[in-house]
C-alpha cells in the first residue's frame, strides 16, 4: 500500500511538474499573433467589409430585384383590372 501510494505520488509530481514546464513555455512563446490591437484591426475590418456587403445585398434584393419581379408577376397573371 505504501509503495503504490509512492507510485502514485511521483506519478502525480511528475505530471504536475511536466504541465507546469509546458504552461510557462506557451505563456513566454512570442512566436505568433499575440497582439491584441491587431486582432482588434482584424475583427473591425472584418465587421465593416461584412456591414458593407450586407448593404449591397440590401441596396441589390431592394432596388432591382423586387421591383423587376413585381413588374414579371404582374405581367404574368396581366391584370387590366
């Protein structure tokens, strides 16, 4: 009993001591994209080039697409009212 709780004990120490070497090395990593303004630029950018999609589908459905299909409908069932 005592040598199984040594085992488990090391094992333990072992893996807490391997996580621990393994956190401090990702946290002091530098590699990579870990600056916030940027993702912020990213995110923004993002968001208006999307606002501005929307909009030209909006402006597109809107402005072109209803009225050519109103005007179709109408010729189809030609209601002279």
């Amino acid at each position: 009993m005592k040598k199984t709780f040594g085992v488990i004990n090391q094992k333990t120490t072992t893996v807490y001591f391997n996580g621990k070497g393994k956190l401090i090395r990702v946290l002091s990593n530098r590699r990579g994209e870990s600056d916030t303004t940027g993702a912020a630029v990213k995110i923004l950018i993002s968001v208006v080039l999307g606002a501005l999609i929307l909009s030209g589908l909006y402006y597109l459905i809107h402005d072109i697409v209803l009225p050519n299909l109103n005007t179709r409908v109408e010729d189809m069932f030609d209601y002279n009212g």
